[in-house]
C-alpha cells in the first residue's frame, strides 16, 4: 500500500509526543474537499424555460484540506460560521463522503475499506453534536440510547447491557439510577453527558466534538469541558475538537488548526496561537476575543463580511479582509508551509525573508493585525 506522507501542517503537537509517535498518526487527510451542489430554484428553472441558462450553485465548503491526526491529541478546529468545521468533522466520522482527496484512519485508506476494517473504523471514530436534544432519540429510554449499539455491534452481551451503561453513566457524571428516565427529563448539561456516554460506549479512538459545549450555560460549559480533559485521561481518546470560539478550544487542545472559508489557514501548537499567530486571519480572531487586560478592553470585530463559498474571492480568500493583503494576494492562493516544527501557515508575507523572524516564524502580537499601517509588515511579539 501507498504510504501517505506527512502533511506540512502536521506536528508532533504535544510536548513528548514527538517523533516516536509518528508511528501512532491516527488519521491523515490529504486533499479532502467537499462540494455542495444548490439546485435552481423554481424560479431559476423557469427562467431556464426561456432560455436563461442558469446553473446550479456550488457551494465550496472544503477545499484541499490536509491535516494528520496523532493517536492521544486533541486538535481545536476554529473558525467563522460556515467556513466548514462541521463538514470536516462528518467527513472524519464517516457520515459524509468528500468531493476529492483521501482519508486514512490508522494507516488505510477508508474509501477501500470494508468488512472488519470498515467496522473498526465506524466504531473507533465517533461524534458528538452541538444540540444534545436533537440527536438523542426522545422515546428511548437512556439506558438503551447508550446501551444499545455496544450489543448491537457486539462489544457487550445483552444480558451485561443494564451494567455496562450504569458504569458509563457514572463515568460521565450521572446517576445510574436515572437509566431508565428519557432524555427530556434530564437537563441539557446532562444531556450532552448521555451523549458522550452514548459516544464512549463504542469504545472509540477518536470523538469528533461539533460545537458540544456551545449550547450550554458558562459554568455548565467548564464542567462539560473539564469532563472531556478527564476521560482523555482514562481512555486516551484522541479529539478533534470543532468550535467557533478560540478562547474554548484553547482551554483543551494541544495544537489549534485554523480554517477560513474551506481552507486551513493555519495549524500551530495551542501555546503558538496564542502567543505568536502568523496568519493575518489567526490575528484578527485574537483580537476578537474579551482580554481582562486593562490597558485593552475594547472589542475588535475582524473587518467585513465572510465571503460567500458559492463563489469564493480569487487568490487568498481572505484578502478582501486582510489589513496586509497587497496586489499578489488577489492573484495567488497562499500554499500551507513550515514556519518551525509543528507551525504552518497560508500566507504569502511569509515568502518575503525581510519580514520573518530569526526563527522563521512571522510573529505578531494579539492586536496587531487590525492596527498595521505598513501592508507588508506582520508586528513582532511585544
Ligand atoms: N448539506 C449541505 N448542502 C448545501 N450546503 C451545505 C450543506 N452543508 C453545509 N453546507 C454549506 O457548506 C458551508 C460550510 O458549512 P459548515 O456547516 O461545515 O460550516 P461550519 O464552519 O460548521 O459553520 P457553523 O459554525 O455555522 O456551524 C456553508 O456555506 C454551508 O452553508
Ligand atoms: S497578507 Fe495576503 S496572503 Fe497573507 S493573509 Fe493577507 S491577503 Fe492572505
Ligand atoms: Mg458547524
């Protein structure tokens, strides 16, 4: 079989995991992309009757997307709504097929795959949703939401199912007397627990996490979370976690891939995003985010609107943002490249060596994007 080579957004991302455990890459994504194709509308289609030549929409929601996965590490997914997190994340699951590109879980390609293998796969990559009400079914029983894949797929006994949920519900935090309750008798913090304990039956390798603590309160959130860091630790359950708020990834992952509008823009270890961002657009969500810094309490907003993906703009898509964006920008996609071990970035100021760093990592501090005067300058860190 083809081996895969490494992707130059990959890192060993976890202190320690270096590369002994290149041996370990769970998952590896190369050149995955999704296109969604929008009908004519009736009104299109009439029009088309006389002769108007319409044509269906195509919505670019991933595009030559390329990330490998080490087993025991949790990567943040970031970006702004619609930019294709969640698409991402289906495709890694295996709900949704990708347009192109190949993706290999545990050394396979999972396009070939069939038999065990393919129910090895199913099994060992699992998903949780942002909204636990909709994705639990609210005529069963808790006990058999949880309980009824493992004996299904074999990895229980029926007759050991009522004890095999009790411990996985005690695992997550609930009561396991509440097994035989239905999901809308429970809260929605707890609610999102019978989803990670539906999930952890399955004994799963890898949990895709889409937006799970988005939908709960502040303080039920940091519980939530607080529970996805404890059960890597008992399991260790490699996540990729999905959401559109930096400052909640930043508190469990050990290295923050950045997306905008189908593309990863930039994959860094978490302590790099937040300390030396490269990309103009990591930049720009930085300085998003509320700071109890005193000298800095205002609130920066990234500049204009999100590109439509049904027709992304030409060359770097984040250009008609990008407070350093200069005329090759319009022209030329930026391609992901090393900055330093385990840092890459999609940026073409990083092609120009009198704007890099000693170390050939562009810093830039939080604020700096939305401040430049000098369109080619990318601040150093203060
Ligand atoms: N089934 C579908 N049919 C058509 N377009 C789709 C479909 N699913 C997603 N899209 C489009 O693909 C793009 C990416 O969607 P996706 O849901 O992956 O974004 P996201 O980053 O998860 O956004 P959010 O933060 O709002 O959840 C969007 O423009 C979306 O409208
Ligand atoms: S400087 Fe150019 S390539 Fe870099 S993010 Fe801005 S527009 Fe894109
Ligand atoms: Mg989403």
């Amino acid at each position: 079989m083809k081996a895969i080579p490494p992707s130059p957004g990959h890192l060993p991302a976890t202190p320690g995991l270096s590369r002994a455990s290149a041996a370990s890459r769970l998952l590896q994504l190369r050149g995955i992309s999704k296109r969604f194709e929008q009908p004519l509308d009736i009104s299109g289609r009439l029009a088309n009757l006389l002769g108007a030549g319409n044509r269906a929409s195509v919505v670019h929601a991933l595009d030559g997307v390329d990330l490998d996965v080490t087993a025991g590490e949790v990567i943040g997914v970031v970006g702004e709504s619609g930019c294709g997190k969640s698409t991402l994340g289906r495709i890694v699951a295996g709900i949704s097929p990708p347009s192109a590109g190949e993706l290999h879980y545990e050394g396979r390609p999972v396009a070939g795959m069939s038999g065990a293998e393919r129910r090895a796969y199913e099994l060992g990559v699992q998903m949780i949703f942002q909204n636990p009400m909709a994705s639990l079914n609210p005529r069963m029983r808790v006990l058999d939401i949880i309980g009824e894949a493992p004996v299904v797929h074999g990895l229980v006994p029926a007759a050991g199912k009522a004890d095999y949920v009790a411990g996985l519900m005690q695992q997550v935090g609930l009561d396991p007397d509440y097994g035989r309750r239905y999901p809308h008798q429970f809260s929605g913090g707890q609610r999102q627990r019978i989803g990670i304990a539906r999930a952890l039956a399955l004994k799963p390798r890898l949990i895709v996490c889409d937006e799970a603590v988005a939908a709960l309160d502040v303080s039920i959130q940091a519980q939530v979370l607080n529970l996805f860091a404890e059960l890597r630790r008992a399991h260790g359950l490699t996540y990729l976690f999905i959401s559109h708020n930096l400052g909640v990834v930043g508190h469990l992952s050990d290295r923050v891939v950045i997306m905008y509008l189908g593309r990863v823009v930039e994959s860094a270890p978490v302590d790099v995003v937040f300390s030396r961002p490269n990309h103009p657009y990591t930049q720009a969500l930085l300085a998003e985010l509320p700071t109890l810094d005193a000298e800095r309490r205002d609130y920066r907003p990234i500049q204009g609107e999100l590109p439509s993906p049904l027709s992304p703009p030409p060359g770097c898509s984040f250009h008609p943002r990008c407070p350093h964006a200069m005329p090759r920008c319009a022209q030329e996609i930026p391609m992901l490249a090393l900055l330093a071990p385990g840092h890459a970035s999609a940026c073409h100021l990083n092609d120009a060596p009198t704007h890099r760093s000693p170390a050939g990592c562009a810093g830039a501090d939080r604020t700096a994007a939305n401040e430049s005067t000098d369109p080619h300058r990318i601040h150093p860190p203060k």
